[in-house]
C-alpha cells in the first residue's frame, strides 16, 4: 500500500476490500471516498458489473456527490 500512488484509484483493490468487509459478516455500510464524478460514475459501473454486487438483492450502490440533489 505503501508503494501505491495516491493519484491512482484500483478498482481492484476496492473490490477486494469490500469482498473482505463482506465475509466479516457484519451488517452496516461502506462509504468509498473518491476524487471525482467521473470515478464515482467508474467505479459504480465496475460494481454493478460484478457478478456479487451487481446482480445481488443484499447490495445497495448509490453514488453520492455534492452535486447530486
């Protein structure tokens, strides 16, 4: 992690980290700060094309964003 450019936002990364929250098996919500409209929109169409939480009824993705009403 160390190693990793902060500029650089892995989609791959993120996935796994959310698949390991997953397995916790605990009930709550994850919020995944990101730089901008346009990697929030990325990283939803990544998701949603997951096979675990795209086509899932246990997944809630919603994009926030201050320019969202």
């Amino acid at each position: 992690m160390k190693q990793m450019s902060e500029k650089i936002v892995s989609f791959e990364l993120i996935e796994c980290l959310l698949k390991y929250i997953y397995s916790l098996n605990q009930p709550g919500s994850v919020l995944v700060f990101l730089p901008g409209w346009n990697l929030i929109c990325m990283l939803l169409k990544y998701l949603k094309e997951h096979p675990l939480f795209g086509n899932s009824q246990k997944f809630i993705l919603l994009p926030l964003h201050s320019q969202i009403p």
